[in-house]
C-alpha cells in the first residue's frame, strides 16, 4: 500500500487527532514512485520541483494519502500523482481540460501556512526554517495539504520559496502568465461562428443592441471617446440621450454622463451615471450644478419622463460590507483537519449567519426586483449612481436585466450581458482580484457576489435559465485562470494599450465562445467541460 496510510478513529462526538503512519522506509518511496506526465500549456515554463511529497486526501476521522510530485510553473501549482486515473467516465468527461483536479493556478492561490512541530504558521517572505507540511488555501475554497517529510531538503527549499515566491510577490502586469500564453497560442484564435458574444468593441454592436431592446428611439451610440481621447475609464463607444449633446461628454472627462444599460419593453430605460469630480470652491461646484440639471433634463422629461435616482453610494451597501462579510463566509469553507470541522459543524448556521453574506445577496436581489418594478410596473426611467459606476452599478444593472430580459438569461446572451455591463462596464478586475497582488485593500469579490445571486435565481426557476450552476462555476474559476484576458484589466482601455486591439478581440471573443459551447478543446475553451 504505498502511499496509503490510515488511521482509525475512536468514539465520542469529536474525531481523534489526525495523524500519518507510513508502513514503508524513505527509499522505497523514491524507488517506488509513479512517474506522471506534467502537461504544460503553450508558454509555460517549469520553475520548481520535489519529489516524494505526500498530498493528503481527508475523510472523516482518517487521513489518507498519496506520494507524487509537487511542481511549480509560472501558471500553476500542481502535484502530479497516479489518482486522477481513477476516476470512471462519468466523471472524466465533467473534468477540467486546462487544469487538473490537483492543479492551482498561481493566481487561485490566496494563503499560503507551514506545520512545524505540528503548529501552524502562515508563510511569506524568506524563510529560515522550512516546514515539514505544506498547507494552500484557495480563492475557490479548496484547501491542500502536502507532507514534506521524506522530500529531500534541498527540494523541500525550491519548492516552498518558489510557491512563495510566484503566488505572493507583487507582479508587473506585463509579467503575467496571460502575455506568455498570449504570444505562444497567437495563431489559435478561432472562434466558433454559431456561439456569438456581442464584444460590445464597435458601434455596431452598440447598435444592435440598442435595436434589439427598441431603445434606439430614445437613445444613440456615440463614437466621442473613440481611440480614449475623452475618458479612459469608459468605452471607445457607448449609448447616451439622444438629445444629450457630444461636447457635454467632452466637458467633465465623462464624469456626470447619463449612459444607457438597457431598455424596457415600455421603454423606460435603466442608465447609470459615475459622479463628478469633488470641487471645492463655490464656482466649480455651481458650475457643476448647472451641467446636471441640463444632464437630468434630457432622461426626465415631464409629464411623459420621470427618472428614479438610485444613489449606491449611499444608500445601499459599501465595498467594505462586501469585502468584511465574504472574508467571514469563505472561513467557513477553509478548514484544515477534521477537529476544525466539528468545531465548526456544531455552529455552521449560526456562523454562517453571522457572515452577513447571505444578507448582502438577499439586499442585492431585493434592489434589482425594487428598480425592475419602476422600470415596468411605475413607467419610470432609473438612473444608477456609484462614484465611478464601475462597481456595484455592474452588479445591480446586470441583476434587473437577468431578472427583466430572457436574452440575458441564454449563455450567449449571459455572456453578452457580462461583456457589456462588466468588461465594457470598467469593472476592475484586476484590482478586485488582486491579480498583481499589490493591495488586499481593494481586493473585494463584487463579480463573484453577482454570479451568487444568479445562482439564487437559478435555484429558483431552473427551467427560466439556458445555464445551470456549473457554467456559473466555469465563470467563477475563470477569474483566476489567466489564459484569456477578459477578467485580468481594469478598463478596455489599459486591456487595448497592452495587447492590441485586435488580439484583445480574438481572445475575449475566443474566451466567450469557449465558455459557450463547453468545448473539449483547449485552445477554445476556458474550462472544457462536456
């Protein structure tokens, strides 16, 4: 039984403490072990490696576990041992086609704890000593362990400092695994015709959109901050009034602009709005005035046009409030051996309810059914308000169209929507992620916090939803899989500058299609799954 050690448990309500018991000496491990294949993507490079590493499998009151080789690339932390080959067919063909069950990406990775002398430390910077067990937790919730008892130290040392090293570091963003792959994968950008996202990158998308909504009567796309002259916070294109003159767009940089999100059947229409810059003297601030009051007249046109204003600045939750309660929920998950779990079990409702996660989705459905029942019920026009309408504007708008529009409901259309109101949107994926791990500050999960209510209302009316919870799922890992680029920017804008316009088309086109169609093919899918 190579690898395989158990121990059993005792009675009582909590489980014994875990322990290891290995029936096989140090060198019958190396002589014994399987050798697996490491499978790297176009680009990606092997940094470190150990050998004899034991990747524990936790079950109850046992510990089981099994040696291979753990590795690190530039991409992913992955340990390469002969149990995936276990699994039957049903379950092979749900599996991960970019990366493996006991893969991470360097990116997933969000804390990093040695075990000395069976205490547990959390690990960064340069270490002195180096711990006989390796603990990783996980963006996605999953947790790790791997024993480096019979691991020579020379690789116990690589190992750990590189893990270190590649998931904790702050990063240039030209330094990521995105730009590797990117430029080795250049010639495999196709897409499948039939899965078409609307990239919302020209006018004409804009167009259609505004046609498919009826909303063109009302509403124009502009061309004004073509090439990021005005603002390189919005869009190369977006939709205003139509009788919002273009030199108003030009004279706050884009602030205070009323731009369109979506149109309803009655055409009421939903916008959002980012503030103006703060003043301080009594004159800019009059001046400021003056250009909103002209702003809302073109949205709110008595008696046949009234405009709700929504302030989610104020009036609504923080970034903060999200951030806080996700970091309680998320330890509710993260748990490392069994005594933690029973611990945790006797609580788990009043602790998950303590979290205030759930209450932070119910307030974000309860303000999108609130602002779907002026759209139609009260025939009035909304206008979201948000210090940079690039946070929770993309998460209330996305929500009332899911919740008002069955295009937005179909995988295509789900992916258009998420392409217009989040990626066009300026949603800052890369500061919410902490991709370049430069400030846990503003790391805060409001995309996630958007597919959690959509999966509420999945859970509710399945049969209202061309998707299931395992395509939000294929969402969700994606923000941490760093192959295309459509969750690793924080505007159109800076994803332009650094990969070219064209070659950001071809991989957010190739990424969405991908997602669509769940293809088995890596170069067009994210995921893969059948």
């Amino acid at each position: 039984m190579l690898g395989k050690g158990v121990v059993g448990g005792g009675g009582g309500t909590k489980a014994p403490k875990p322990s290891f018991v290995s029936y096989v000496r140090p060198e019958e491990i190396h002589a014994n072990e399987k050798e697996v294949t490491l499978h790297l993507l176009p680009g990606e490079q092997l940094l470190c490696e150990a050998s004899t590493v034991l990747k524990y499998v936790q079950e109850d009151s046992c510990q089981r576990g099994i040696y291979g080789k753990l590795v690190c690339t530039d991409f992913k932390i992955a340990f390469l041992g002969d149990d995936e080959s276990a699994l039957d067919n049903d379950e092979a063909q749900f599996k991960n086609k970019v990366i493996g069950e006991n893969d991470i990406t360097l990116h997933c990775v969000d804390q990093i704890y040695g075990v000395f002398d069976e205490k547990k430390k959390p690990l960064f910077g340069q270490l002195k000593t180096y711990p006989e067990k390796l603990i990783i937790h996980c963006k996605d919730l999953r947790v790790f362990h791997f024993g480096l008892r019979y691991t020579r130290e020379e690789e116990v040392k690589r190992i750990v400092s590189g893990i270190i090293h590649h998931t904790q570091a702050p990063k240039l963003l030209k330094r990521l695994f995105l730009f590797s792959y990117a430029a080795a994968a250049q010639n495999n950008t196709a897409t499948d015709p039939k899965n078409h996202t609307v990239m919302f990158d020209t006018l004409k998308d804009w167009c259609w959109e505004l046609e498919r909504t009826k909303g063109n009567v009302k509403y124009k796309a502009v061309s004004v901050n073509e090439g990021y002259k005005v603002c390189v916070r919005l869009p190369a294109y977006f939709v205003v009034p139509i009788s919002l003159p273009e030199e108003d767009v030009l004279r706050f940089q884009g602030h205070g602009i009323p731009i369109w999100c979506w149109s309803c059947h009655n055409g009421c229409a939903l916008l959002k709005m980012s503030a103006l810059p703060k003043e301080q003297d009594d004159g800019s601030l009059q001046i400021q005035k003056s250009f909103l009051d002209g702003i809302y007249k073109t949205i709110h046109r008595p008696p046949y046009e009234i405009v709700k204003t929504e302030d989610l600045s104020t009036n609504f939750l923080s970034l903060q409030d999200i951030q806080t309660a996700y970091s309680k929920f998320k330890q509710l998950f993260l748990i490392d051996n069994s005594t933690e779990f029973w611990d945790t079990d006797i609580k788990w409702f009043s602790l998950l309810e303590n979290s205030s996660w759930l209450d932070i989705i119910r307030r974000c459905l309860k303000k999108a059914i609130e602002i779907a029942e002026c759209l139609e019920a009260q025939n009035m026009n909304v206008l979201l308000l948000e210090e940079n309408a690039s946070d929770l504007c993309c998460l209330i708008s996305s929500l009332v169209q899911v919740m008002m529009d069955p295009h937005c409901r179909t995988r295509v259309g789900f992916q258009s929507l998420v392409q217009k109101e989040w990626i066009m949107g300026g949603h800052c994926f890369l500061d919410r992620c902490n991709h370049l791990r430069q400030s846990d500050k503003e790391e805060v999960p409001v995309f996630l916090l958007f597919l959690d209510c959509v999966w509420q209302l999945v859970h509710q009316h399945p049969p209202a939803f061309d998707f299931t919870e395992t395509y939000l799922t294929v969402l969700s890992d994606s923000l941490y899989l760093p192959i295309f680029s459509t969750f690793f920017f924080n505007s159109p804008h800076q994803k332009d500058i650094n990969m070219g316009e064209g070659r950001t088309r071809a991989l957010g086109a190739k990424h969405m299609s991908g997602l669509v169609a769940l293809s088995v093919s890596l170069v067009s899918s994210v995921l893969g799954l059948q």
